[in-house]
C-alpha cells in the first residue's frame, strides 16, 4: 500500500496491485461524524481520482466496526444557516460526481451506518454491510428530512415505495430488507474477505469495458439524478426554517427529549419568511 495525501479526517491509500485507491473515515473520537473538514477532504479525492483512468476502483470504508454515525450536527449548531446549507449542496454534488466517476465505487458500511453516511452510500456502485450492520436514515428524528441524495438519488437505486418506507418510518433496516432491495449487494461475516476478493476481481476486467458499462446503467436515471439536485435542496433548506433540528440537537447533547414546533406554527414561521423576502426584493 502507498499512502497519498495528507488529510485530517481521511487516510488515503494506493494498492499498486489491484490499481485501487482505500478511502477510510479517520475520526474515530466522534464515531467518523462527516464534518465540513471531511466533506471538503472528500470532494479533493474525488476531483483527483477523476481524471486517473488508470485507477480500477475506489473503496470507501472507516478504521471503526462502524462506518459513520451521519453529520457532526455539534458543528451545525455555530455556523450560519447558509453556511450549513453550502456545505449540504457540496455534499450532495460529491455523491452525485460518484455516479460520474470512472472508477467502480465500493463502499463497505462495515457494522452500522447513520443519516448522512446512508446518503454517501448512494453514490457507491456496490455496497458491502457486515451482517450484524444496523442501517438507517434518520433525517426525520433531528428535524431535518434528507438533502443530499436520500430522497432522489436513493430512488434511483432501489424501489420508490421502500425508499418511502425507510425514509419515514425512520426504523433500523433489516439486513434481509437490505439485500433484497438491492441497497446491499452482499453481507459478511467476521471471518469473510469478500471485498478483497471483489476488488481483485474487478482489477481482472477490461478498464474499457467496466467504464462503458457504468456510464451505459447511468443513462437511464440521469434525468432523474439531475432533478434531484433541484428539488431536494428546496425542501431541504424549507425544513431548516423551523426550529426544530436546533432543539433536536440542543436536546441530544442535553441528553433530553426534543419539543419539535407544531405543523400549524410552522405554517406561521412560512408567512413570516414569505413577507421578509417580499420586502427584500
């Protein structure tokens, strides 16, 4: 292995053999919590492998039995609400460059994955998952609703009617769930290589022909991918003029329960919004 780069929130390595690049989350004292440093760190990797054809494959994976507890929300709380929703966009833009790359993307979730590290998920083209793995997308419990793909790049990739299930029951998804909708392409136990194995295997196939056949299964989404870069950001930043994924944070690190603002309420917070940037224009 020879190590490139030198980033804060991610260990970046070269295995000359199979000609792929290891991508691990490197922040084990806050569970590898994606923060604007390893959004940044992760958009240079990604900008650089795109134009190394001669790189078979990259694999995202983390130092810890996770792979990532979702956002740093702790950071979201001293920063500017556009501050937050720039680096949300950024985010967003990195997964959807993913589905672009040349390279095949393999993305081990190891024994559990959390909010925001589902949404990077999406943008993998094979994921692995540890069969004790709990998976699930809990946007809706902070106060907040997916942003960066999980609702439009993840329908895309599975069934819209599970998507729907996932995304609002907000519940751990069974690894038989997992499998059969397509989110997982296999599981392993603790004494298993199979992500060694598959990159060996993919280092066995025709560059040419692996990079045709990814661009060739993009094209019928593509509309789709595209749209969502729109649309999801609109509701997304709607939903951050509620209060609530404040409270949500502020009572998770108090260690209480949230008091989220009522529908109608929130109805209210709208009009007023509405008429400030009436005035504005």
């Amino acid at each position: 292995m020879t190590k490139l780069f030198n980033f804060n929130t991610l260990n970046i390595d070269l295995n000359k053999e199979t000609k792929s690049l290891t991508v691990t989350l490197n922040r084990k004292e806050s569970w590898n919590a994606i923060n604007f440093e390893m959004i940044f760190e992760l958009e240079q990797i990604f900008s650089w492998a795109c134009e190394r054809i001669e790189i078979n494959s990259i694999l995202l994976t983390s130092d810890l039995d996770i792979f990532s507890s979702g956002f740093e929300y702790k950071e979201f709380l001293n920063t500017p609400e556009h501050k937050i929703q720039k680096y949300l966009q950024k985010f967003q833009k990195i997964i959807y460059s993913m589905f672009m790359l040349p390279q095949t993307i393999i993305i081990d979730l190891k024994k559990g994955a959390s909010g925001a590290a589902c949404e990077l998920a999406i943008g993998a083209d094979i994921r692995f998952a540890h069969q004790q793995s709990t998976i699930h997308f809990n946007h809706l419990e902070m106060g907040l609703i997916p942003s960066c793909g999980g609702i439009g790049f993840l329908s895309s990739i599975i069934p819209k009617s599970t998507a729907k299930n996932w995304i609002l029951s907000g519940s751990s998804i069974s690894m038989h769930e997992l499998l059969q909708s397509g989110f997982i392409f296999k599981s392993y136990s603790d004494d298993e290589k199979l992500i060694a194995a598959q990159l060996n295997h993919i280092c066995q196939q025709s560059q040419v022909a692996r990079m045709q056949a990814k661009r060739s299964m993009l094209e019928p989404v593509l509309s789709e991918l595209n749209h969502t870069l729109e649309f999801e950001k609109n509701f997304a930043f709607g939903t951050m003029y509620a209060p609530d994924w404040k409270k949500s944070l502020e009572a998770k690190i108090n260690g209480d329960k949230p008091d989220f603002i009522s529908a109608r309420d929130f109805k209210e917070v709208l009009k007023f919004h509405s008429k400030l940037n009436l005035k504005e224009a």
